[in-house]
C-alpha cells in the first residue's frame, strides 16, 4: 500500500513532534555551590534526609520502639524525607 498525502503529514508531524522532545530541556540544572562544586540538589536532599532518619532511628530507639518491618520502613522514611526537603528547599 502506499502512503497517502494524509498519512504522509501525519507521519511527518509525528516525527517534528518526536524532535522537538529530544531537543527540549530543562531552564537550568537544580545544583548547589558546595565548596567550589556544583552538586545536584536532590543528592544533598538525599544525604540530609539519611541523617534524618539515622537521627529517628536514634530517637526511637531511644523511646524502645520497634518497628515491624524497619526493611520497609526506614527506606521509606528516608524517601518521604528526601521529597520534604526538596519541597520545602527548592520548590
């Protein structure tokens, strides 16, 4: 079978589409000045909310709480702290 004028357009407005999503990108990179580095936002966000949770983990601890599944549960308190911080700080 052949190809159409039609069909031929929306192929062609298909790939111009495809295109202009590759050659898109972001304003600027999210990135601190640490130190005379730049380093991403969210691997600091990342390294507060392990001590944050390293800091809970002391805390509960502290109060002889145990937690069930702390395999489970310590990940996601570092993730939900990781995604509160860069709320917070960066958005």
């Amino acid at each position: 079978m052949r190809a159409t004028g039609k069909c031929r357009t929306v192929q062609l407005g298909f790939l111009v589409s495809l295109s202009a999503l590759s050659l898109s990108s972001c304003s600027r990179a999210p990135s601190l000045d640490l130190l005379g580095s730049f380093f991403p936002a969210w691997l600091v966000c990342l390294t507060l909310a392990v001590l944050l949770t390293a800091l809970t983990r002391l805390v509960l601890l502290r109060f002889h709480m145990n937690l069930d599944l702390a395999v489970l549960a310590y990940p996601s308190l570092a993730a939900l702290f990781t995604f509160a911080l860069w709320l917070i700080f960066f958005h």
